[in-house]
C-alpha cells in the first residue's frame, strides 16, 4: 500500500489516508482480508504521529471497510462491491 500525504491540503492528514484505502481498495490494490501496515510501521514509513493513524484506521473500522483483529493487525474487510462502485464514481 502506498500513501502520500499532501501538507498544503487543507484535508485532515487521517482523512487523506483514510481516502487513500478506500481508492486502493475501490481499484482493486488492496484486497479482501489483505493486511495493512501496522500503525507503528505506517507511521514511521510517512513520518507522521502514529495517533494519526491509529485515527483513521479506527474510522475506516466503524465506516466497515477494515477489521482489527487483536495481536494480528488490520485487515480489508470482506466487502461487498457497493463501496468499489461508490468510490469509483467519486473517483471518476
């Protein structure tokens, strides 16, 4: 998975990430049950305050489209494609 994050944005840092799975996995990069870097690790890979992170995966957990699972890590939830299909169209 790769992030960038844009600092003149004036998006929220943690929205940007969250905006950046939901693309990966609307265009298929990200896949069902596929993993996702750990808090620690993204947050050190962007440079960032894993805080950030550990937002945005916690909203992309109550929005549905990633699980935790205790001492295993994130995961992209088994999805239906109404999220693909919605995202696609915002993306196009």
């Amino acid at each position: 998975m790769q992030v960038r994050i844009d600092h003149a944005s004036d998006r929220p840092v943690y929205q940007q990430i969250m905006d950046q799975v939901k693309r990966d996995i609307a265009l298929g990069r990200l896949l069902r049950e596929e993993r996702l870097p750990t808090v620690r690790q993204l947050a050190q890979d962007l440079a960032i305050n894993p805080n950030t992170i550990a937002k945005a995966y916690r909203q992309l957990e109550q929005e549905g489209v990633i699980v935790t699972k205790a001492g295993a890590g994130a995961f992209v939830a088994g999805l239906d494609s109404t999220l693909s299909r919605t995202v696609r169209k915002r993306i196009l």
